[in-house]
C-alpha cells in the first residue's frame, strides 16, 4: 500500500463555467486556471502521483504549455492513470474535500463520485468525496475560491 495526499485551490472569477469532479454545477463565478480548473480532480491527481511518487500535475502539465489549455482535468487525469498503471500501480480508494461557502455541492456529489470512480477504474463506492464550508472565513469562507483536499491509498498490481 502506497499512501498519498493531494491539495489544490483556485481563484473564483466571473465569466468562467464551475467544474468540480468533472461536473458543471450552476454557479455566477466558475474557477480561473489555465485548464478547464477543477481544482477537486487537481487535488486528486496530486494524491496519487504523490503515492506512486511520481512528483505532481505542476511538473506533468505545467500551465506555460498551449496543450492543456482549457482542457478538461478528468483528460489529465487518464493521463495520470495511465503512467500509475505503467508504475505498477492501482487505486485502493480516494477520499476528497470540497471547502467552499458556496454554491451547495451536496446535491452534485454523487454525479462526482460516479465521474472519479469511472476514470479511476474503481467502483465509486471507493471514491468518497465530502464538502463544506469554512463558516465565512479565510478565502474559501469569503468566495475568492475553492480548496480541495485528497489523499488516496495505491495498491502495487
Ligand atoms: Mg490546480
């Protein structure tokens, strides 16, 4: 069993669509980045490349290169898998946090849940993701952005 845990955040700005876990969710603001900026699917990437140790996303897709512009993060998220697979490497399970005031995630979890698992290649019941907010505190608290958190456990084939 390998152990690995993955953090992210991401600034809210106007004009931008909200994608979480792979989920557009219905929100004014969306997450600014050079990728489609899903800071939830981020997170999880960093978790299991740092379980597999095989560094992080900043050093795989770094944001100078025009190939992952506005890319979708579950597309770089195969990618992660494929390299853990060739590493000899496969998901025991994924946990994640959410921390953002709002909008309400709850209602969007499981749809996250099913998108992880299917790209993971686990069953969902394997992929738990949880949200909150931070009570009005901090940048999360106030709307300037949304944190995620993951770790994830990796089992050697
Ligand atoms: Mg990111």
């Amino acid at each position: 069993m390998r152990i690995g845990h993955g953090y992210d955040v991401h600034r809210l700005t106007e004009g931008r669509r909200l994608v979480l876990g792979g989920v557009e969710i219905p929100f004014e603001k969306g997450l600014l980045g050079h990728s489609d900026a899903d800071v939830l699917v981020h997170a999880v990437m960093d978790a299991l490349l740092g379980a597999a140790g095989l560094g992080d996303i900043g050093g795989l897709f770094p944001d100078t290169d025009l190939a992952f512009a506005g890319i979708s993060s579950l597309t770089l998220l195969d990618q992660v898998m494929d390299r853990l697979g060739a590493a000899g490497f496969r998901v025991g399970n994924v946990d994640a946090t959410l921390l953002a005031q709002r909008p309400k995630l709850a209602p969007h979890i499981p749809q996250m849940r099913a998108k992880l698992a299917a790209h993971l290649g686990v069953d969902p019941a394997r992929v738990n993701v949880k949200a909150t907010t931070e009570e009005g505190l901090g940048f999360t608290g106030t709307g300037e952005g949304i944190a995620a958190h993951s770790v994830c456990l990796l089992e050697e084939v």
